[in-house]
C-alpha cells in the first residue's frame, strides 16, 4: 500500500486495501471513519459553482442536452440533478404584504404538451395587477375543478379581499368579475403568459423541448415562479429606498 494515500473525509492514513471495484480499481477504507474510496477516481462529485451555474441556466431557455454540452457534463447525471432540483421547489407562492383595499387579481391560463404523445396540461395562473407579483398557479386540466385548484392557491388575503379578474365564472361570485380578453383587464396576465413562453422552453406549444416528466414541469413552471418573484420583491424594494431616501438639501 501506498504510504501518501489519505482518507478524503478525514485525512487520515490508516488505511487498508477492501477488493477491488466492478471496474477492476483497488478499493481502499479508513479504519478510523470507515469511508470507502478508490484512488483518483473517474466520477467526483459537482462543486458549488457548476450547480449555481445550472440552477441559473434552468431559469432560461435553455434544453437540458444544450446544458450538458456547455458544461461538458453527462446528461444521465444532469436529469438527475434536475429531477432532485425540481422536486424540492416549494409549491406555494411567497408575495409581499400589502393593503387589503387595494388587491386586483388577474387570472388566465395557457397551454403546454407533456410527453411524447402530446397531452395537453393547463398551467393556470394570477398575478396581483399592482405588483404584477404570481401569486397562484395551479397545473391540470381545462376543467372548473382546477380553476377552483388555482383558487385554493392564492393567499388568504386575496381570496378575502381582492377583486379578481378571469375569463370563467366559476370562482365565488363576491370575488369575481367575468371579463374577455376586449376587455383589457386581463393584459398583464396575458403578457406574463408571453414571458412564460419565451423563458421555459417547455411551454412552446409544439416543440422538441416538452417535458416528459408531469413532476418536472411543474417543478420547472414554479421554480421560474420563485426567481420571478424575487426579482419583483428586490424591485419594490429599491423603490422603496428611493422613496423615503433622507433629502440633505
């Protein structure tokens, strides 16, 4: 055995042979932490940069094969990774507190393909008009069923309080008002469905980057959610650190 071989995990070097690997390299353990290791080995695990790197590429329109080719990474490892990514995104939106009075919900919702064979699923959606914040979303069907699924979506203060914007009248009749799109209340919304589009790839209505996994498109739809809000919170924010700045004049 060689004498400069040292434990990765804890450095030390009492170590002693244990076989050899299904490739045929001699495996090695640490008496001391009772890790199992072969030297220089082929795979090592990611560092902190290239997954940063891949969370941001995930936000653009960007395939996962064109990821593994610009990072030279293997695309069994990288779906993977995304699989892990996606399945830990919150469901659930996070918008800043605002004044009860004020609250005006726009709803809509767009089309996208799953699968190789092209099943429809229905990504539903509202923003707060004001902030253009998401504050719901919900993915099914075209049904009345996943219209009130987007409801339950929303934070309590805007199912209490706002007025809400949509094309179905299937929401409580106290909240809502049943517009078309002539109507113009439903710009903001209607645009955000263009952004969605440009920046997930996976919403293009026919393409080759569909999702095949349901899991990873919703992963996908509300991993954009959480980045677009947070660009909207750090915005509000600055505004607000205009607005009430000290004046030394």
């Amino acid at each position: 055995m060689k004498p400069y071989l040292l434990c990765p995990s804890c450095d030390s070097d009492d170590i002693m042979k244990n076989g050899t690997t299904r490739r045929g390299k001699q495996n090695y353990k640490c008496r001391d932490c009772g890790r199992q290791f072969v030297e220089n080995p082929q795979w090592k695990p990611k560092d902190k940069d290239t997954c940063a790197l891949i969370d941001c590429m995930l936000l653009e329109r960007i395939p996962l094969a064109g990821i593994a080719r610009v990072l030279q990474l293997s695309e069994s490892w990288l779906q993977q990774y995304v699989n892990a990514s996606y399945a830990e995104v919150p469901q659930q939106a996070e918008v800043v507190a605002k004044p009860t009075c004020r609250l005006v919900v726009q709803m809509d919702e767009l089309c996208s393909f799953v699968d190789e064979k092209g099943n429809k699923h229905w990504g539903w959606l509202a923003i707060d008009r004001a902030s253009r914040e998401i504050i719901g979303c919900h993915v099914g069907n075209r049904s009345a069923q996943s219209a009130q699924a987007l409801w339950q979506s929303l934070p309590r203060q805007y199912r209490q309080y706002a007025r809400i914007y949509a094309y179905r009248s299937v929401l409580p009749s106290k909240r809502h008002f049943a517009v078309d799109k002539d109507s113009g209340l439903t710009s903001h919304i209607e645009r955000l469905n263009n952004t969605l589009r440009q920046r997930i790839s996976r919403l293009v209505r026919r393409s080759l980057s569909f999702s095949k996994k349901l899991e990873n498109h919703i992963g996908a739809i509300w991993n954009f959610i959480h980045h677009y809000n947070q660009k909207i919170r750090e915005k509000l924010q600055r505004e607000q650190t205009t607005d009430f700045s000290p004046s030394f004049t």
